[in-house]
C-alpha cells in the first residue's frame, strides 16, 4: 500500500505495556477488551532486550505502562535498565496496591518521572469510577513521596460526565500535591471507553466550561503548574494527530509483544502484527506491515487527500474512522470536513443528554462487557 512512504528516522518514545493486571477498573481504559492474561507476558530478560533495541533505535522516552506497571515483580530491574541504556523512564501508575512500597527502589534504580492518574478529588466518586475502595489516601500518600524523593510528578485526570464538574477542584489539587503538570485529558473513546460511551460523554456546556477554566488556570499558575488539556474529539472542529502520526513517532509493546503503533490498533481487523520474539524492534518499525498501513498519507482518501492539513493531523484517529464510519481508512469523523460529522455531534449530544447515565460497565480481566460493542458505523 506504501511502498514509497519514506520510513520516520526513529520512534520518540516507546509506549512498554509491562501488564493489563491492575488494581483498578476503570470504565474509559484505552486497554482492549480482551486483555492479556499475566501467564502470557514478556519475561524479564525480554523486555530488557527490547528496551536495548529501542536505545539502538533512538528512542528517548519509555513510558512504564500497563494496567499498572507496579503489579510486576520485576519493575525495578526493567526502570534499572532504562536508566543503564540512557532510556528516560515516565512510571503511569495509580498509585495504589503495591505502588508505593515500590517506589523508593524505582527513585534509586534511576527512574526519571511518574505520571499518577486520580479519577476524581471527592474520595467516593473517584473510588466509584476507579471501582475500588480506599484507592484516595493510598493515591495522596503515593504523591507525597513522589515529591519527598524529589521525582517530578504529572497527574493525569481522564475528565468524563462523572467528574467534569471537578475541573477546578483537580486543578486545585494538582498544586497541591506539588506536581509540576496535570493532564486534563478529555476522555477518548476507544477500548472500554467505547463500550461505556453514553455513561461517559460530558454535555457541549461542560465541556465549553472546562476548557476556559484550564485557559483561566494556565494564566493565574504560570510558572508553577503546566496544564495539557485534551480536548473531547466528538466537539471538536478538526481531529487531533492520533499517537502523533500513524508509524511516525510511537511504538506501543503489548504485555505479550505485539507491536502496535497505537494502543487500539488491534480493533482494525486485517492488519499484520509483528511480535518482538520474532524480529528486532527495528525491523518491525520499518517493515511491520501494521506500521506501513496508513503511515505518510498515501493511503488517504478524500477529503484528507486534499486537505492542506493533512502532514498537521495525519487525518486523525484510525480507529476512530473504523469504530465510528467503518472504515478506517476514512477521514476522523471528529474533523468537520468529514460527512458523519454532524452525526457524531448529534450522537454525543444526545448521550450527554441523557437523564440518568447508564452503569459503568467495569474493565475486567476475562469478562465480556454486559452490552454487545457497536460494530460497522454506528453514525
Ligand atoms: Fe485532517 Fe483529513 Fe480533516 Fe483535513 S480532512 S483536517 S487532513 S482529518
Ligand atoms: Fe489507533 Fe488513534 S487510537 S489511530
């Protein structure tokens, strides 16, 4: 399909998905719905090998990442490595369970920053979101010695109809707890995210209403806090570069060694995955027939083959176009060029408006969501 894309010099950063094990269930996780059992996954001596390939290949940034990194037993030598190959490690944790006792040998192995999620400030809705109990003080105390150790601390709020309202109160705490960023990332609907899509999505006014609050917050905290915001691709007027690119900047190893270059691309039936257990990291950038499907813009159809923006947003969210317009080789129906767009307004609207949201159905390790996943183009 691209025999002449030209291959990007070297991934950014390598997305390490260590294991789908967490202690929390989040209903907008962008993990799949089937996800990896802890007998399946890279050993130890695995990951390290990949970890050097990524070195070799130019990566800067790992993200230890899962479910929760922390659940395996061999973190501190896997960020040990990262730190030994020059690798800069980001922990994306949740701070509970094990997290903490972990934390003072992950500083001394040489980890380089942590990012911490927390799902609400209201310690019972975000436990109710979480789908555990107690997960708020284990959360704040996990934070606190983040900062005593001196490692930069980013808090991630993944923002939905069940916690919008806590805009201001998560900026609050992100000052704090003393974490230098705080990503106010609208929710993205892919993996249980999808399934759990009209439990999920915020009213247009809320979302309106936090994005001037961030805007109101980068001013008054300049110098003190960075604030990333995510904005929801259902209201946007143009889709954002999904994963920086299709196959330009990341690479995402699943628990098992799949390679990805997106987190959802496996709900895209007919592409070809390489696993580390077969091929170099470097010969799957280049070669994996996954990574060649829509990297450059070959593969683009109208309106993207035009477009004057084409190279800004690489035509979005290639899952997005496959879940919402059944095709995803089609435009982001989140860009307003696209001719569902006006669909996915209307759709998003009319779950927002919903008077009372359906139950989360939570992420689980082996179960089935309750309710069938839209298929083909539900707009
Ligand atoms: Fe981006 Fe395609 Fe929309 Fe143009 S038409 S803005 S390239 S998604
Ligand atoms: Fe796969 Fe956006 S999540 S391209």
């Amino acid at each position: 399909m691209n025999a002449v894309t030209p291959i990007p010099p070297a991934p950014i950063g390598l997305l390490a998905e260590l294991t789908h094990r967490c202690p929390l269930r989040c209903p907008y996780c962008s993990n799949p719905l089937e996800l990896d059992r802890r007998s399946a996954e890279l050993d130890t001596a695995t990951w390290q090998r990949v970890l050097a390939e990524a070195a070799g290949l130019g990566v800067l940034h790992v993200h230890l990442s899962g479910g929760e990194p922390t659940a395996r037993q061999d973190i501190v030598a896997i960020t040990r490595t990262c730190a030994e190959l020059g690798l800069y490690s980001n922990l994306i944790t949740s701070g509970v369970a094990g997290a903490l006792d972990k934390l003072d040998a992950l500083s001394e192995a040489g980890l380089d920053h942590v990012q911490l999620s927390v799902q609400a400030v209201e310690a019972a809705n975000a436990e109710r979101i979480g789908g555990l109990k107690n997960a708020q003080p284990q959360k704040f105390a996990f934070a606190e010695r983040v900062t005593a150790l001196g490692l930069p601390l980013t808090l991630n709020a993944v923002i939905h109809r069940g916690n919008i309202a806590e805009v201001p109160a998560l900026i609050d705490l992100a000052v704090r707890l003393g974490a230098k960023r705080l990503e106010v990332a609208h929710t993205q609907y892919y993996g249980w995210a999808y399934v759990n899509r009209a439990a999920l999505m915020p009213a247009k006014a809320d979302v309106d209403r936090s994005i001037r609050t961030v805007e109101e917050a980068r001013e008054r905290l300049k110098g003190q806090l960075v604030i990333d915001l995510v904005v929801p691709d259902y209201y946007a007027k143009y889709p954002k570069a999904c994963a920086g690119g299709w196959g330009r900047r990341l690479m995402n190893v699943t628990p098992t060694g799949k390679v990805l270059p997106c987190h959802a691309a496996e709900t895209i039936p007919g592409l070809e995955f390489w696993h580390v257990q077969d091929r170099s990291l470097g010969q799957i950038w280049a070669d994996s027939p996954a990574f060649r499907a829509y990297r450059g813009t070959d593969w683009m159809q109208e309106p993207c083959r035009s477009c004057d923006r084409r190279e800004k947003d690489w035509g979005g969210c290639r899952c997005q176009a496959l879940a919402l317009a059944g095709d995803a080789a089609a435009t982001d129906p989140a860009c307003s060029l696209s001719g569902l767009h006006g669909k996915v307004q209307a759709l998003a609207i009319a779950e927002s408006a919903l008077e009372t949201a359906p139950d989360y159905q939570y992420r689980t390790i082996g179960g089935a969501p309750r309710t069938a996943v839209p298929e083909g183009a539900p707009v």
